[in-house]
C-alpha cells in the first residue's frame, strides 16, 4: 500500500512537472528580425545568413549541419541528413554521402537519395521541371566546387567536386532539402509552396503572411530528439528599425530581438532584460586595391594604416559589442595561426613606416575607400568610418570616405578594384564573412577569385599564396588542412593585405522569461532549445 | 459637369503613360543591378547569368515595352524576391496603407478644419494663438521622429498601445487592428492636420474681411449663418489642399510605416527600393503616383461641386 501511494505521489508530481514544462513552453516565442521581409521559405532562404538562421536550419536540415551547442569553442560540423561523408581514396573529386534512415519531410514523405537528386535539380539543372532560378541564385555562389551528382542506392549519393576540394563539406551545409511530393501536391509552383513549404528540419510553417510574420510550430517527430523544440511556436516578426525593435521589446510586444541599438542597451540591463553576445565569424574589413596605382602596394603602407586604428576607441563607441580584429578571423579559430605582425594601436609607429615609405606632412598619403551608409554586416559603418578618418588624420593620412548605397558597393566588389562602379577608391568597406575555409580565404585572396571569378576585389595575385591554399583544400586531414589554413593566415596578416577593425559580437535582446538560448561563435544559431517560461 | 469629368478623366491618360516612363526610367537610372540584391553572395558571372535568365540583359526600351505591355493587361510581374505576382504584393499593402490614411485623414482633417476654423474666427485672441503655434510646430515636426517619440510614451512607458505591427487579427476593421493603428495614425496625421489647420485659419480670415460677409451682417443674418456662408467659400481651397494631403498620406507614410512595421505601400516601397525588386517597385510607384492623379480627380471634380465657376475657367 505505501509503495503504491509512493507511486502515485511520484506520479502526480511527475505529471505536475511535466504539464508546468508543457504549460511553459506552450507560450509563443516572439521574434524580432532585423530584416524587413520573412526570408524565403521554399527552400533556399534569402535575406543573407539572418535567412538561414530563421527559415533555413529551423524548417530544413543540410546533408551537413553545423554544432550550435557550444559557446565557447569553434562552430564545427555534424552529420545533418547525412550520417558519414568521405572522399574517395583513388579520386579526391568523389564524394560519397551515407543519408540517414527514417527522415521524413513535414508533409509525411521520406526523404531518400531521390530527394537529394531532386533537389540538387532543382537548384543546377535548368531543364528540370522543378529548377527553380531564385532558389539557385541564393545556392548556388555557395557550392562552387560540386560538378554533379548521383544516386548509388536508396540512401547513398555520389557528389562530385570540379578539383580536390577537402572544403566541399562546408559547402554542403548551405544546400537545404525541399520536398518533392509537397511540390508535386501545390500544383508545381514554387510561390504556393512557399506558403505550404515541406523541409525535413525541427520546425514547420503553419503561416506566412509576407513581410509581417512566419509563424513555426513544433515538429514532434524531428529525426534528432535532441533538438526537438523547446517551444511549441515561434513567431517571427520583421521589425528593421532598431528602435521599434527594442520598444516592441521593452512593450512585451516580443520576447527576443536581434540587434539592439546600442543606446538601448543599459535601459534593457537595467530592466533585467538578458543581453548575449559572442564574437563569430564576421570581419568589418577595408579591403584594398593592389592594382598598379594603388599606394596600397607597400607593406609600409599597408602595416602603418593597420597600426593607425584605435579598435578600443571603435569597441567603445559600439557600446562594447565588437571585438577587436588581429587578422581575417578572430584569434579564437583554428586558422588564427601564428601571425609575426602583431595588429594593435601603435600611431608613433604608423608614422614611422609612413615617412619610410616617403610620406611625409608635405606629401601625405591621400587613400580613398567607398563606404556604405548601412547594409548587412556592416555595423555602425558612418561613425566607425569616420572615427578610422580620426585615427588616420593623426598619422597623417587623409582617408577621404566616398559614400555609396549599399547595392553599388556589392557591385563594385564583384567588379573589382578600377571599375567605374567604384568611383576611383582604392578600397572598399564591406564586411565579409569567414564561416568556411572557402569564403574565408580562397575566395577573397587567390589569384582564380580576381572578378569575374571571385571576390578578389584587390586583384591580390600571389603564388605563395594560392600554393598554401591549393594545399589547404588539396588535404584531407581535417587537423593538417587547419594547419595549412592557419599558415593561409599568418600570412595574410603578416602581409597586411587588409585593414582588418572589429568583429561583430552580434548582440541579442530577450525577456526574463526567455530560457535555452546558447549563444555560440556562429552565423547560424539553434532555436530550439529557446522557450519563454512563465 | 459630366464633359468636365470626362474631359479630366482623359486627361489622366497621358499622365498615366508619362509617369509610367518616369517611373521606369527612374529606376533603372539609379545605381546598382536590379538583380544584386536578390541573388546573395554571387560573383560577377553567375550574376551576369542571372541577369539573362530574368531578362535584364534586354535595351532597357525593349523591357519597358514588355512591362507596359504588361501592366496593360492587369499583370505587373512576380516579385523577384518571393516570387509571388506583384498584385497579389500591392493589394492587400495598398488595402492596408488605405485603413491607416482613412484614420489619419479623419483625426487630422477634421482636427485640423474645427480648429484653423475657431483661430479664423478668434483671430488675435489667445486661441488663435494656441492653434497657430501648435500648427507651427505640427508642420515642423519630422514624423518618423514623432513616431518615435509616440512609441516610447504609449508603448514603453504607459504600456498602452502596440509599438509595432498591424496585429494578428483576421480583418482590418477590429479592435485589435484599431489598437495597432492609433499610434502611426497619430504620427501621420500631425503634419496634414497643422496645414489644413493654418490654410484654414488664412482662408476664413480673408473670408471674413470679404465685403459680402459685411453685407450679411448688415442684413442681420445670425452668425451661425454667417459661418455656413464662410465654409461655403472656404471650402475650394481647403478641400485643394485635403486632397493633396491625402494622396501624401497614402503616398508619403514610408517612414512611419518603416517605423512602426506597418505593411502597407510605404513598407512595400522602402523594402522593393532596398532589395532592388523591380517589379514590386515599379507596381508600386505606378500604385501611388495613380493615388496621386486620382485625388487630384476626385478634388478637382469636389471643387466643382463646391463652386461651378471652376468648371467655366
């Protein structure tokens, strides 16, 4: 008798428990998007990697994800729809992907090596009936290495890269997998699907009203328990003004933004709103040019300008939220290296190396640089810019800042250093992302990317350089390939080639009652373990 | 009258088909690539494929041809960014912009009309010189900054008002909607309330001074006759500068509506101008220019109505 009023004690307080932790996350969580649009949901997400973090890994999965659980170390991969991946011994252009077993898409489908085949059509093969050419130009300057594709059997599929690239598994996690049978159902027409999309990941849209909200619930019988969600919906909100964000906040109207304005942030603490952040893999850069006229060609010039930037004053004037940049990536990835040049604020030395280099107050060293008055990733680019205009007055250099929409900025990137897009600047500031070894390195500094190839905005050509990034994505070792990498790096920064400022920490806001949001040194971040409680 | 109409709404017709040019030109005059935007992280050439794949790499004569053949035929393309039919974009955001002019019109007109009305009358009296400053400083006022500053009362410290959004309520005409609109209502009705005020007030002052309101004083009419006499006469002008403040309502709430995360046409615009999305740009510019000339219609065919001399001029 008392073992069974034991259990039926245990048993009433288990069910209390439970339905309190079901009550609990029975509360929407409420998001406030820096974008003004709901990122595409077909599939590919639009609205950059804000897209992938809201409707790309929340309603999708990769064949490669990426680990969103740890804060501290470097954000690395993990098997997604794939279980294994491994390059062929013989031929290092094959790749074979093992798919996991037992995944369905949200309309109840399986997901198999056909819906692999499927989508990659839909993203590269124009006469496929469900290529879809807005999914493909968000896919497609992401995976540049993949030549084509096969299915070996049922649940393994056969990828092949153009060259030996020991990267192409990072370039997987940017390919999202619709489903075929919802398109089929929708009458074949990607704008209805949009609205009913089928993905195989931990959320699923229940509705989509156009630059207002996109409503995700739960999908309880995500493959991977551990990332079932926490909260039975989350509502994303699109909210571009950063004060509306925080008032929405500081209203109730939300429970969690991204971005606050910095001058918001000591009214939030104080209300015992949480505040995180973390740095990640962003750099807020001036990339040079390194064409024949360009004073940008001396080392001199290059390491004194770099020398020049007070990044504290930079972080302080972003209220804290910014890291300082040594380099392309922060000193906490495996690809920091050793760099001999150390990048700090040293102006007696700046202008040591300036008159070195013939500059002198008779004849100082004029650079112009296109700057955007806002876009993504660039942070506060009007007061940061002119505060680097500061710094470099005090050495003696005039930094004349030409101010360009954020769209002709983009252009003159993908043009090139001298086009007439760029209106003569010898550089640009345009922050970059270094998410893989691929967008960190090879497609910035090697000889192949000089437009119309790349992003080798500088026209940068080096032979030392492209042979240590040829042999980063030639080795297959992953611990020896983040060796060459670093190598890539130190000698970037020994070179100067950039003047590299901050990274963004990318500040967040949330109620109390937020709980399980772990920030980590990512793009992307897992939504899934958020919930609001009582 | 109906020839007036008729004549006014052929009139229509070519300035429909210029600011259709304008707005094209306009467009493609202004820096950037109508695909950048769209297409993400994509280098040069695969930009340059795209563009042939949408149809940019066409003369530009040849794509306004195809786009005004278009329009003709009721279809204003998809959207390059959600690929849904621009239509489907600009109705219910032109739908939404409306509900929020309709409101504004009616606190800031008629706001605006009884008090420039009780300065015009009272002028020199300290009524008089309540309204003039206040409408001073209404006209002086940046919106979107009293946009801010609404929320920050109503929204964060009184907690009584939505910052943001148009709620999530299945139709515009509730309350939960209603709640929505009375702050960007409010932050949009200021200026064309301060205008209509002060045109108001100069408006019955010079009608006051007219010698036939003399007359009517001398023939002993009441005053509340009097005041009927001098809306009469007023009522050309005001009515002239309602209808331009209300096309501004429509057309010109881009601010507040970014403000408050309002999606209406102003939303719409700012989101087309910063994605580049060409087709919802051109709808929706064509849209609001078209608001324009059909407030201009409709308030030159209500003067009409108010004084038929001016379909003799």
């Amino acid at each position: 008798m008392k073992l069974t009023r034991m259990k039926l004690a245990l048993c009433c307080l288990a069910l209390a428990t439970s339905s309190g932790l079901a009550a609990a996350q029975s509360k929407p969580l409420r998001v406030g998007m820096t974008l003004s649009e709901i990122p595409t949901t077909s599939g590919q997400p639009d609205g950059g990697f804000e897209g992938y973090r809201f409707t790309g890994y929340t309603m999708y999965d990769a064949l490669v994800n990426w680990k969103m659980d740890d804060p501290n170390g470097p954000t690395t991969l993990v098997p997604g729809l794939a279980t294994e991946w491994k390059v062929d011994d013989k031929d290092k252009t094959r790749w074979i992907f093992r798919l996991r077993k037992g995944v369905k898409f949200h309309d109840g489908s399986d997901f198999n090596a056909d819906a692999v085949i499927w989508n990659l059509e839909k993203l590269f093969n124009k006469a496929a009936p469900q290529f879809d050419p807005k999914q493909t130009a968000q896919a497609r300057g992401r995976i540049l290495s993949l030549r084509s594709w096969r299915k070996v059997d049922d649940y393994t599929v056969e990828l092949t890269t153009d060259a030996p690239d020991s990267t192409f598994p990072y370039q997987t996690t940017y390919v999202f997998y619709s489903s075929p049978a919802q398109w089929e159902k929708v009458g074949r027409d990607w704008a209805k699907f949009a609205f009913q999309p089928s993905g195989t990941g931990p959320f699923r849209l229940e509705r989509l009203v156009p630059r207002e909200r996109a409503e995700l619930v739960r999908n309880s019988s995500y493959w991977d328990p551990k990332r079932v969600p926490k909260s039975e919906r989350m509502i994303l909100l699109t909210i571009p003004e950063a004060t509306t964000r925080a008032s929405a906040l500081l209203s109730g109207q939300v429970d969690f933004i991204e971005a606050p304005p910095p001058d918001f942030i000591p009214r939030l603490r104080a209300q015992k709103f949480q505040i995180t952040s973390n740095v990640y893999p962003h750099i807020w850069p001036y990339f040079m040019s390194f064409k024949e006229d360009s004073p940008w060609r001396d080392l001199r010039v290059r390491k004194a300008v770099n020398l020049a930037i007070d990044r504290d004053g930079i972080i302080k004037l972003l209220g804290g939220f910014a890291a300082p940049a040594a380099g392309a990536v922060d000193r906490s990835s495996p690809w920091f290296g050793a760099p001999k040049f150390q990048i700090k604020h040293d102006p007696a030395e700046a202008r040591k190396l300036l008159a070195e280099a013939g500059y002198t107050k008779d004849k100082p060293l004029t650079l112009k640089v296109l700057v955007s008055p806002s876009g993504s990733g660039q942070m506060l680019p009007k007061p940061m810019n002119e505060y680097i205009q500061q710094n470099l007055k005090d050495v003696g250099v005039n930094l004349e800042l030409i101010t360009a929409d954020w769209e002709q900025l983009r252009n003159c990137r993908r043009a090139g250093a001298g086009a007439p897009v760029c209106q003569g600047a010898h550089g640009i500031n345009n922050s970059s992302a270094t998410v893989d070894p691929f967008s960190a390195f090879k497609r910035i500094y090697s000889s192949g990317a000089v437009p119309p190839n790349g992003f080798n905005y500088m026209y940068y050509m080096d032979p030392a350089l492209d042979t240590m990034i040829e042999k980063a994505h030639n080795t297959f070792d992953e611990r020896a390939r983040d060796q060459w990498l670093a190598r890539v790096h130190t000698y970037i920064v020994d070179q100067a080639i950039d003047v590299w400022v901050v990274h963004d920490v990318g500040p967040r806001a949330m109620s109390p009652k937020v709980k399980g949001f772990v920030q980590v040194k990512h793009w992307f971040q897992d939504m899934t373990p958020v919930y609001v409680a009582d | 009258m109906l020839y007036y109409i008729l004549r006014r709404v052929l009139y229509t017709l070519p300035i429909a088909f210029g600011v259709s040019i304008v707005v094209f030109s306009l467009i493609h005059l202004a820096p950037g690539d109508p695909l950048s935007a769209v297409v993400g992280e994509v280098d040069a050439k695969l930009l340059a494929d795209m563009r042939a794949y949408f149809g940019y790499d066409k003369p530009l004569y040849l794509q306004y041809f195809i786009w005004l053949a278009n329009v003709a035929t009721g279809d204003f393309g998809s959207s390059l960014r959600s690929g849904q039919p621009v239509i489907n974009v600009l109705l219910p955001a032109a739908g939404n912009t409306m509900t929020l002019g309709a409101l504004a019109s009616l606190v800031g007109f008629s706001l605006g009309i009884v008090a420039g009305m009780f300065a015009g009358y009272n002028h020199g009296t300290w009524l008089d010189k309540v309204v003039s400053s206040t409408a001073i400083t209404g006209v002086s006022m940046p919106h979107y900054w009293l946009a801010i500053i609404l929320v920050i009362v109503f929204s964060v410290e009184l907690g009584w008002l939505p910052a943001m959004g148009i709620g999530n309520a299945p139709s515009l005409l509730s309350f939960e909607t209603l709640k929505h609109m009375i702050l960007p209502a409010l932050a949009l009705a200021a200026i064309p309330c301060a205008i209509i005020a002060r045109t108001t007030r100069a408006c019955v002052m010079e009608i006051l001074n007219m010698e036939f309101v003399e007359a009517l004083r001398a023939r002993g009419l009441s005053e509340r006759r009097i005041v009927l006499h001098v809306t009469r006469n007023a009522l050309p002008t005001v009515l002239a500068v309602i209808g331009l403040q209300f096309a501004h309502l429509l057309a010109g709430s881009i601010l507040v509506e970014v403000v408050f995360s309002w999606p209406g046409t102003g939303y719409l615009l700012n989101l087309a101008i910063f994605d580049r999305d060409m087709p919802v740009l051109q709808g929706t510019l064509l849209l609001l220019s078209m608001f324009f000339v059909f407030t201009n219609l409709v308030v030159d065919i209500l003067q009409t109505w108010a004084d038929p001399r001016v379909s003799r001029a």
